[in-house]
C-alpha cells in the first residue's frame, strides 16, 4: 500500500501536495509536516492503521485537483 500513497502523492500538483499533507496532519492527529513527508512518503514507513486513511485522503485531493478549472 505503500507504492499506492507514493504514486498518489507523486500524481499531485505542489499546492494539492501541501494541502495533502496538512490535511493528512490535521485529520490524524501528526505534529510535523516535514516528518510525515520524510518518513511516510520518501521513505515508505506509515504505520498499518494510518494506511488505509492516507489513501482515502490522498485520493479525494487527487479528486479535488482534477476537477478544478484551467
């Protein structure tokens, strides 16, 4: 599931990447946004229950960024 959030996360424009990751800290209760970049994405390590969530999350910003005019 880990390839699945990176390839989600890689998909993103910069802005919908940092809006990605504050969501992701505000809705998961996180304390650093470099961490969870560091940590989680570049290096693949997310704890199991948190998994599931991020990919719900990083898919409906994903939704978000598509669906904005040009």
């Amino acid at each position: 599931m880990t390839d699945n959030i990176r390839r989600l996360f890689q998909q993103m424009d910069e802005k919908t990447k940092a809006d990605a990751l504050v969501l992701l800290i505000h809705e998961l209760h996180l304390q650093s946004k470099a961490s969870v970049l560091k940590d989680w994405i570049i290096e693949g390590r997310i704890l199991d229950i948190y998994q599931e969530r991020t990919v719900q999350l990083f898919q409906n910003q994903l939704r978000k960024q598509l669906v904005k005019p040009w």
